[in-house]
C-alpha cells in the first residue's frame, strides 16, 4: 500500500545554534503535550537530526559564510549519513526528497554521530567544519560525588554539542548510569543492570548477543565501565580525560572493595534499583 522512502528534517539553520544552546522547556514553547510532557527543544532538535536520511536547511542566504559552516558542521556531526541540502526561500530539489529509497530503519537506529563514535567509527569529515569527538573509556567506577561535581561544573573545554554513553557508580557497582546532552541541556539515569551482574544462565541464548556482550569484557569486572563520547567544536580531549580520571577511584580506594564503595557519600537520585543491587 505504502512505502517509507526518505525521513527528512527541515532546519532553521539561522535559530538552530541558538535553540540547541538555550534548551528551552517545551512548555515555555506552548508546543508541549501536556502537562507531563517534561521535554525540551533540544531534545527534540536532537532527535529528529539524528533520525533522517536528508536535511534541508533553510534561510541559509541569510547567513554568512563562517556560520553557514557552524551549522553545517553541527549537523554533520550529529548525523554523518544524512544528506545536507542548504535552501534558501523554501526552494527544495524534488529529486533529493522524493523517490530517494534512502530511508532503512535499522541503519537510522545506529546512525547518530555518539554512537558511531563510541563503536571506534570515527568520522573525520566533520573535523574541516572544526567538529571533533572523542571517547573516554576507563574500567574503574567513578567515586560517585567526584562524578556529580563534574557533571554540575561549568563546561570548560570549547563548545561541547552532544555528549551520550554509559557512566559506573561505585555505590551502585551493578548498575549502568546513562548520561545524555545536546546543547544546553543533560539528563542522567539508569540504563540497567551490567551483564556482569546478571547469572550468565539468564543472558539470551542467541550467539551474535551473547559475542556481543563479549566483545568488551574484561575481566574482573566484565562489562563494567565508563564509556562517554564527546562531540563539539575546539576540544581538547586531554583535557577532559583527564578531569574524569580524576572522578574515579584510585587504585588503593577499588582494592577497598564492594563494602568501602557503598560507604562513599553519593549525590545522584534514586534510581529505584538500588535495593536489587
């Protein structure tokens, strides 16, 4: 009856840097869903660049040339895949919407620049528009109010666009943290529970997710670990590995083991998990 052919974003590419920055409520807006509705632009911003096939971005005879480059560049970065089309005046190329057969599900579902960051598929088109990512992996947990301090400072490293990936807590050490932000705004939680701390009984019998769930083991904490990607403009990775080398625990605190982490004082929320942990 019907077939799904391209996704396409249209950008505001003159409000685009400002509404990724500012992070406004959706609320503020007036384009919530309802009360409960606790989502933000950049959220949604986010989202639909790292899901479509092609991005048609407006206004763009209202930029100069240094700008036209931001944007294109943040995009790029976003979604390496997607096909970039600078309009102005509304005028769009027909042929590079329609009948593209550009659209396939499980290719947009790992297509975000984060993660193909994090699986070491570094993009390096995107360092000629002065984007640059990196990954910071470490298998030590983070003294968990160390971590907080830097999560809540003020980023001091260029201008960070999207940053995402799995964070391990010492007085949670079972459960995986999840950190996301694009722009202005960040939220953390909790993922789930490490395969290291499932019985190997319970994983999936398939081959290809159990080879999955091997192929980052180390043991002796299995797939417990810190695994962060960064992406922005004018980083310097140095710098940040280096202030999150700090936030975990030193050699002499993980030799303390499991009863000395959970006396750690610990500032993030309940995750509601804890007490199965």
């Amino acid at each position: 009856m019907a077939r799904l052919d391209t996704l396409v974003t249209v950008v505001d590419g003159v409000n685009f840097p400002r509404d990724l920055r500012e992070a406004a409520d959706l609320r503020e807006k007036g384009e919530h869903l309802g009360e409960d509705d606790e989502r933000n632009v950049a959220d949604l911003l986010v989202d639909q660049v790292e899901f479509c096939d092609v991005l048609l971005v407006s206004k763009m005879d209202l930029l100069d040339d240094i700008q036209r480059q931001d944007v294109i560049g943040m995009l790029h970065a976003l979604n390496p895949d997607a096909v970039i089309v600078p309009i102005s005046e509304g005028r769009v190329p027909l042929d590079q919407v329609l009948n593209t057969g550009r659209f396939d599900f499980e290719r947009a579902s790992l297509a975000p620049g984060w993660l193909k960051e994090m699986r070491g598929e570094h993009v390096p088109e995107t360092e000629e528009y002065g984007i640059s990512s990196f990954t910071y992996s470490a298998r030590r947990p983070f003294h968990p109010a160390r971590f907080h301090a830097f999560l809540n400072r003020d980023w001091d490293n260029g201008k960070l666009l999207r940053s995402k990936g799995y964070f391990w807590l010492a007085t949670r050490p079972r459960l995986a943290g999840t950190w996301s932000q694009a722009g202005g705004i960040a939220h953390h939680g909790v993922a789930g529970f490490f395969w290291k701390a499932v019985p190997e009984h319970n994983w999936p019998d398939d081959a290809e997710t159990r080879a999955f769930i091997r192929e980052k083991w180390h043991e002796p904490f299995g797939d417990m670990r810190q695994e962060l990607v960064f992406i922005g403009q004018g980083m310097d990775p140095a710098h940040t590995r280096r202030a999150l080398d700090a936030c975990l625990l030193s050699e002499d605190e993980t030799r303390a083991g499991l009863e000395y982490w959970r006396t750690l004082p610990d500032p993030f929320p309940d995750w509601g998990l804890e007490e199965a942990s």
